[in-house]
C-alpha cells in the first residue's frame, strides 16, 4: 500500500469516528429507546427556562397524596389545605433555590421504555407542577431518583415532561422537596411565628401572666394507628383556678462579697443593693410570699416557643371546638401592653398527620387568627399550674463540714485523750 493510500485510509476513519461522535452528541443520548412515532431528536425542545418569582402556586404529589404551595409574600407562602396556615419559610426557600435551571437541564434519553434507570416508574415518582398568577401551567414534570453522575452536592434530578418521553437531568435536588406530600410536612407549627432570639429577647419585657384552666388530666388511653381513642367531653363539675402574676423592677438587697482588688489594690465590694425583675402573684391574692421567677417563666417560654400538632379548620365559631367554655386560657403581656393569647377548647380526634396518631389532642387557637388548630393534651401541663407550683423552692439545709474529733495519743502507752 502506497503512502497516499494510506494517508487517504486513516482520513476516511477519522470522518467516520467524527461523523458518529457528532451525532451521539447532538443526540444526547445516553441510554435511551426508540423515538415516539412522529417525534424526532431535532423535535425535541430544551425545557422551559423559569424564573422563581413567576411562580405563584406549586403542587406536589405522588400516588397517595399531594399538596398545593401558594406564594402570600415575596418570601412567604402558605397551604391553602390547611386553612391558609403560612409555610415553613427554610423548607420554601429551599423548594424556590430547586426550581432554578430547568432550562440548563440536559437530555439523557429519549423515549425510554427503561423506567426503573431513572426511578420514573409509577410507583417511585413525584409530580410538580408549576402556576403562575393567572392559574396557566408553567411546567408539569415528573420527578424521578437523583442523577449521582457527578459530585453528591452537585447531584440532579431525572425529570421528565408530562405528556413526553424525553428524560432531562435536572442540575438541582428535587426528589427531597417532591416526596412531601402532605400538608402537615410543609406547615409552620410555630403557635407564634418568629426568631428564635427575638422571642428569647422578649422574655425580659413581659410583666403579666394569666392562667384560667379546668383541672383535668390527658387521657389514660394512648391513642394509636389502629385503635384511636374515643375522647370524652369534659366534665361540667371539674375544678377550675384561676392564677395572675405580674412582675416589676425592684431593688433587692445584694450580700456585700469581695470581687477582686480594684486598680487602687483596695478589695472592691458589690453594691448593697441591685435591680431585678421581681414576679408576685396577684391571683389568689398572698397564697404565695414570694414567686419562683424561673416557674413564671417558664410559663411565657411555653406560650412564646409553643408549637401545634397539625391545623383543624378555620372557623372558631364552630360549636364542637368548645371555645364557648375554653378548658385553659394562657396569655402574657408585654411592657408595651400588647398580648399572646392561647385559648384550648374541646378534645379532638388525633391528627392524620404522619406519626401523630398517638398524641392526644384538643382544639385550640390563638388571638390575631381565626385559625383552628391540635394542640397536644401533655403540652398543656406546662400551663395547668397550681398556685402552689409558683412557689420558691426551699434550698436544703446546708451540709456540716466540721470533721469530726480525733483522738490525740498522750503517751507511747497507748493512753489517749479526746481532741479539744
């Protein structure tokens, strides 16, 4: 074989290699079946580019459940299954930062009869599906398992269209967001809504706690999945207490103790008195000298960090809740006199909820929403409290640490006499 021939062989392979990467990588297939009848590679569109704040509703679903996202805020979004209750902010923002990219998505496979590759069969997949202000479809997806090709942090989703057989690798996590079907997993539980530090810092400017509530105990049937407890309506004669402290500044007396030497080197000492929150119980009137200031706080942490079971309904009105005859009323009151209020009715049926079948409910709302929700029966004894818990624990009795006598030998003899 001559040299030209040679050069002119080596060329033919090097176009046929070239000719075969180029259409695979146009393609973009990696895995996939035969094309739909009257579909081809050239038809196939990118998905569509989406911009986070367009969407105005998100619905989640799978085979057993779903649940619907409606934005109430530029940041915030609520779930109108569960009486317009707002959405945990940390899981929204999260679903929002996922949503990023569908345009970027790449294709790995068209018209694929292999399902279970992608976790795209029926019984493993998700769906999304997108709305903007007007209620027109932005994108309905499938949500399969996640594409692990590349870095776990970097991991995508295997999507696909509703009504098409191309299979996309979304560049974000979704499969985390799309299992939640479910309301409650999406609910903000928080009795009041806000900052961890900001309610810490609030502590300190309440000067009112008011307890009324009907001495009654949680029921002694667990409920559970299978069984659920048949709850009683509370008794008519159970003894009702009624407690009210409030708290001021006072100046207490302060035992005077060296603190160190001051920069003149004479020992410095405290002041003989300081300022300090004091807490005295208003309702009933003297039962109680002096109030355990830590009890009363607890009682505002309580309320202040309080969180619901799962949402009821949405009307307060409704007779069967027993707001007409709460069973507790807990509320607080700032410096500023604005309140929390908690105010718990009736017993209720447990949550359907995942997990919330054993916990033993009762309908209960707060000030400022009509919203009706399940507050926990064992939550409530942080409430029902007794004047006499309000008491200042006595400090025992201080521990004698003289030791005791020893025996001082007088003589090598063995004789001794007591110490002095």
């Amino acid at each position: 074989m001559t040299q030209s021939r040679r050069v002119l062989v080596v060329f033919g392979v090097l176009v046929v290699v070239v000719g075969v990467a180029a259409v695979q990588h146009l393609g973009g297939d990696a895995g996939g079946g035969p094309h739909r009848r009257g579909e081809t590679r050239r038809d196939v569109k990118p998905l569509p580019k989406i911009d986070p704040a367009a969407v105005h509703a998100v619905e989640l679903s799978d085979s057993k459940s779903s649940v619907r996202l409606e934005r109430a805020g530029p940041e915030e979004w609520k779930l109108p299954q569960a009486a317009g209750a707002p959405a945990q902010k940390r899981f929204t923002d999260d679903l929002v930062r996922a949503l990023v990219g569908f345009g970027d998505a790449r294709r790995v496979a068209y018209a694929t009869t292999d399902k279970e590759t992608f976790g795209l069969s029926p019984d493993k997949m998700g769906r999304l599906k997108l709305f903007d202000a007007k209620g027109a479809t932005l994108l309905d997806l499938w949500v399969g398992d996640e594409d692990r090709a590349g870095q776990v942090a970097d991991s995508g989703t295997f999507v696909r269209e509703e009504g098409s057989s191309t299979v996309y690798s979304h560049p974000r996590r979704l499969k985390m967001h799309v299992s939640k079907t479910h309301p409650w997993q999406w609910l903000d539980k928080q009795l009041f809504p806000g900052d961890a530090k900001a309610k810490n810092e609030t502590i300190a400017k309440v000067d009112r706690v008011e307890l009324e509530f009907a001495d009654l105990q949680p029921p002694a049937v667990v409920p559970s999945e299978t069984q659920p407890a048949e709850r009683p309506a509370d008794p008519a004669d159970a003894p009702r207490y009624r407690v009210v402290l409030e708290a001021s500044e006072q100046e207490v007396p302060v035992a005077a103790t060296n603190v160190g030497p001051a920069p003149s080197g004479v020992p410095a000492t405290r002041p003989a008195t300081e300022k300090k929150k004091v807490w005295r119980m208003v309702e009933p009137a003297g039962e109680i000298p002096e109030v355990f200031d830590q009890a009363a706080e607890g009682v505002v942490r309580a309320l202040l960090f309080g969180s619901m079971q799962d949402v009821a309904g949405g009307d307060p009105t409704v007779a069967a809740y027993g707001f007409d005859r709460p069973s507790l009323e807990a509320s607080i009151r700032f410096s500023d006199g604005t309140t929390k209020r908690l105010t718990v009715g009736a017993p209720a049926k447990p949550s359907t909820a995942p997990g919330q079948a054993a916990v033993p409910v009762r309908y209960a709302r707060v000030d400022g929403s009509d919203r009706v929700f399940l507050f926990s029966d064992y939550a409530l004894a942080a409430f029902r409290k007794k004047p006499s818990e309000f008491k200042k624990p006595e400090l025992p009795a201080p521990i004698d640490a003289t030791p005791p006598p020893i025996a001082i030998p007088e003589d090598a003899g063995g004789e001794s006499r007591p110490a002095k």
